[in-house]
C-alpha cells in the first residue's frame, strides 16, 4: 500500500530540470543553426532524416527573423530524433579541417612576408623548400618590392605567394 502514495520516481537520473531540458533544446538549435549553413555536399555524407534535410532546405529560404527563429526552433525539434553525436562529431571534423587549413594558408602568408621584408630570408625559405629556385625566387621578391615602393597594386606580391604555395603543393 506504500507504493501506491509513493509520488518519487524510481531513478533520480532519469530525473531532468526544467532548466536541463531547455539547455539540451538549445543545443539541438545551435546544431541546427550550424546545419543550416552547411554545403549540400557535406549534409548528403551525413544520415538525416529527409524531414530534417527539407527543412534544413527550407531554412535558406526564409528571410523574416521571426519566421527564422520558429523554423530553428523546428529544426531543433527535429534534431531530437537524430544521431546529434554523429552530427556534431562531423562538424568539428570539418570545421577542424578548415582551421587547419587556415593556419597553413597564414604560415605561407608568413613566408611571403619574411621574404619581402629581409634578404637573409630567402636561405631558411630555400631550405624549407629545396626544389626552390633561388634566382627565380629573388626576382619575384624584387619586383614585389618594387611594386610597394611605387604603390603600385601588388601583382608581383601575389605571383610570389603563388609561388611559395605551388612549392608547397608539390612538397
């Protein structure tokens, strides 16, 4: 007769606040919001329900914040019955990737730049880069110069870091 008066649940895990339920909508949303900005290629290698994929087609058409808003919180919704580790796990993959890229895109900037400002550069540049032509090298390095003392706009700098980035592409 106790457990009929007994109003505690069972488990105290299975147990979520208020406060609990609506960081983990949040979540969900912010996923979403993430998927909305996605390339089509990258959302056809994840396994979506083709409701969600509709509205995540349907989202870039929408161009009121309000109905922006509500289509989210649709969204999020929807992400419920969806693997969302998965999904997050291969965001940040990508989103990695991008970082990663990003960095090596400003250490061959960094080249560029050490190479027009100091002479003494080229030797470290040439041997990061063995397959570098030297004379080639300082005459981008030349011309790039004088384009930025004249304020011309900055071909001979673009060839160089074309350059630097072919090298690097073949290394």
């Amino acid at each position: 007769m106790s457990d009929f008066f007994d109003d505690e649940p069972q488990d105290e895990e299975d147990i979520k606040s208020r406060t609990q339920i609506k960081r983990e909508a949040e979540a969900l949303q912010s996923l979403g919001k993430k998927l909305i900005g996605q390339k089509p290629e990258m959302l056809a290698k994840l396994s979506l329900s083709d409701e969600l994929r509709a509205a995540l087609k349907e989202a870039g058409r929408l161009r009121q914040n309000e109905a922006k808003r509500r289509h989210l919180q649709y969204i999020g919704k929807l992400m419920r019955a969806e693997d969302a580790e998965q999904i997050r796990e291969h965001i940040e993959r990508q989103e990695a990737g991008t970082r990663a890229y990003t960095q090596h895109f400003h250490q061959l900037e960094n080249w560029r730049d050490l190479l027009l400002n100091d002479d003494k550069q080229i030797e470290p540049f040439v041997s990061a880069y063995p397959d570098a032509d030297r004379q080639h090298l300082r005459q981008l390095v030349r011309n790039a110069r004088k384009e930025a003392e004249r304020n011309k706009p900055p071909a001979a700098a673009r060839k160089l870091f074309k350059y630097i980035r072919d090298l690097d592409d073949n290394q």
